[in-house]
C-alpha cells in the first residue's frame, strides 16, 4: 500500500506506491512536511494511491466499483480532510470487496454487509494492531453512502444498507484535568519541544482543539484583544473569534515578537506525540482533547450562559456541549435540600424520640 516518508535535509514528503503497470516508485509529493495545511493534503494523496491500488485489483467489470467511487468521493467531499477520512474508508472497503469477490454493488446484500465489522475488526495491520467496532461501522456507513450513489447511476436496483442499524460501543469518557494535574504537567512540559508548550497553554486557555492551537500570526490582534481560528473543525465556512484571555496574551506577544507565521508548528502525527508523552508521565488515561473537557466543565461551574459557553468553543450543538459536561457531587452539593416534603411519622418518632432524650439529658443536669 501507498505510505508517505521524509528524506533527510529535504522538507517535502516522499511517497511510495505502485503504478498502474504494477511496478513500485518512489517520488516527491511536493508537499511540505512542516507545514500543518500541505501535510493534510499529502495523507488526502496518499489515501488517494492506495485506494487506486486496491480498486486495480477489485475489478471493474460492467458496473464496478473502480470506474466512478473515486469520482464520486472527489465531488461529495467539499474540504481536503474530509476526502482524506473517506478515501481512507474506502482503503479498507475495496480491500475487503477484493477478498469477498463482491466485484459489482449488486453483489453487496445487508447480510454480507454487516458482515464487513467482523472481518475489519479481527484485521491486523502490519504493526499487528486492530480497529475498534466504531471505526468499523463508521467505514459501512460510507459504504451505504456509496451504494445510494450506485443506485442513482443505475449500478445497483437498491441499496440495501440505506437504513442500516448497528449497535456502536459507547467511547470512554475523557476526564478533566485537575489543578494539581495541570501544574505536573507544565513541569514536565519544561523538557518537551516549544510546539508542545505553546499548543499546551493555548489549548488550556481558550478549550480548542489540537489543530486549532495552530494560529496565524495575523488572526492575533493584541489591540482589540481577539483571536480568531480560521480553519476549525468543519473548515473555513466554521472560522470563529473569541476574546482573548488575559492568561494567554504573554505568550502571544512573545510569539509576536518573533518572525515564526503560525503559533505551533507541528510534526508528523502531532496526536500520537501528546499520547506518548502522557504515557511517558504516566498518566496515559489522559489525552490532549481533556483540555477541551476541562475548559467547558469550568466555563459552566463559573457560571458563565450556556450560549456564551457554546460560542467561545464553537459548539454548534447542544447536545454535543452536553457530551462534555462532567457533574461532580461537590457542583451539587448547594442544592442538596432544595426540595422539602412533609415529615413521614417514622421521622416525627425519631425526632420525638430524639427531643425526649435531650431532655431527659437537661433534668439530669
């Protein structure tokens, strides 16, 4: 399968992949590594070659999957990423069409549809690691997307997975951070590349997400005190400002001060690094995205609306502000009696039965 690689004293990623007459090349995909923006676009290649790859031997005879998924998924996906997330479904997707010899969508029926999660599931890479069912059922969705696509382009009579129903296992509950925990990891911080601190602080301040700590120098505007996040989750059309924290604006006139155009500069694969690092200090339930659950929990215990809330994170929706809140018994300990009842009779003879002694206690006195 295609795979990407960096040269030495060269900045652009290099790719390997075997052509349409089968041999294997290695060339330049004129893409810079040190930049966050063409490096999503590498991978989107990347995903691209392997996904050629493996419809080469899928076959494409009459209405076949080779002659128009890839057209398709070129004109449905609007941003770089999300054509990248789907050819890479469709990676694993033509594999298993390869193996199960279902060369025409006519071929796919719900029973063998669903059948995709096992076999995905028990797949182990070449690092000998597998996926969760969750991600397994994400990729059959795209294959249900694919199969509405086969109908309308009259390859497919129906498509069998249009109201497809499975059960998804529930993800593990980020936790949010502590002081005591932000202070350790600071310190520890101190010996990790700047990239790390910066995104840190950043993250920790304003809630965003890893790849928006990656800021333009001129989204940052000291005198209306602002910063803007111009390619969040959802692309350019979701770019959104919000004020910027007192806490923050240090580090951003240090930045300012320098000639560096964006705030954090990442490396390859700048997650697995964050997940390596809280294994190294060994706290590896934690993750970068618990910053985020910590900034919306504080947001709401300092009493702050929850449409501000929403609107300084960029949650669209409520019910997935929601997913972030964690209730703590202490955040409702203040309303511990605000509901009252009239006493039961068991309660009025244990309270009569409680003044009797105190009395009997006085006369002895």
């Amino acid at each position: 399968m295609a795979s990407l690689y960096r040269k030495k004293q060269s900045p652009f990623w290099f790719i390997q992949f075997v052509d349409a007459a089968g041999k294997r090349r290695n060339k330049s995909t004129g893409f810079r590594a040190d930049d966050a923006g063409q490096t999503t676009k590498a991978r989107a290649f990347r995903a691209e070659l392997e996904a050629k790859e493996l419809n080469r031997t899928a076959g494409a005879l009459g209405g076949g999957w080779e002659s128009w998924v890839p057209q398709y998924l070129d004109r449905h996906c609007e941003s770089a990423r999300t054509r990248e997330r789907y050819l890479d479904a469709w990676k694993w997707l033509a594999l298993w069409l390869q193996i199960k010899h279902y060369h025409s969508p006519r071929d796919i029926t719900y029973r063998n549809a669903i059948d995709y999660v096992d076999w995905r599931t028990s797949y182990k890479k070449r690092t000998g690691k597998t996926v969760g069912r969750n991600t397994a059922i994400l990729e059959l969705k795209t294959l249900a997307m694919i199969m509405g696509e086969a109908v309308r382009l009259g390859h497919a009579d129906a498509n069998p997975l249009v109201s497809i129903k499975l059960r998804r296992d529930k993800p593990e509950k980020k936790p949010e951070l502590t002081d005591d925990e932000v202070l350790e990891i600071r310190t520890a911080l101190n010996d990790e590349p700047e990239w790390m601190q910066r995104s840190f602080e950043i993250a920790l301040q304003t809630g965003c997400r890893l790849r928006e700590t990656r800021i333009p120098r001129s989204c940052i505007d000291l005198p209306e005190n602002k910063i803007t996040f111009p390619c969040p989750k959802g692309g350019e059309a979701r770019a959104f400002s919000i004020p910027m924290p007192s806490a923050l604006r240090p580090l951003l006139e240090e930045f300012l001060r320098g000639k560096e155009k964006f705030t954090v500069d990442f490396p390859f694969q700048p997650s697995r690094r964050w997940q390596q690092f809280f294994i190294k200090i060994k706290k590896p339930h934690l993750c970068f995205h618990c910053l985020r659950v910590t900034f919306v929990n504080r947001l709401r215990r300092a009493g702050v609306p929850r449409e501000a809330a929403m609107r300084l994170v960029n949650h669209a929706s409520e019910l997935v502000h929601q997913i972030y809140q964690r209730e703590r018994v202490e955040d409702v300990a203040q309303w511990r009696d605000a509901v009252s009842f009239p006493s039961s009779p068991a309660s009025r003879a244990i309270q009569g039965v409680t003044a009797s002694a105190v009395e009997t206690d006085k006369a002895s006195l």
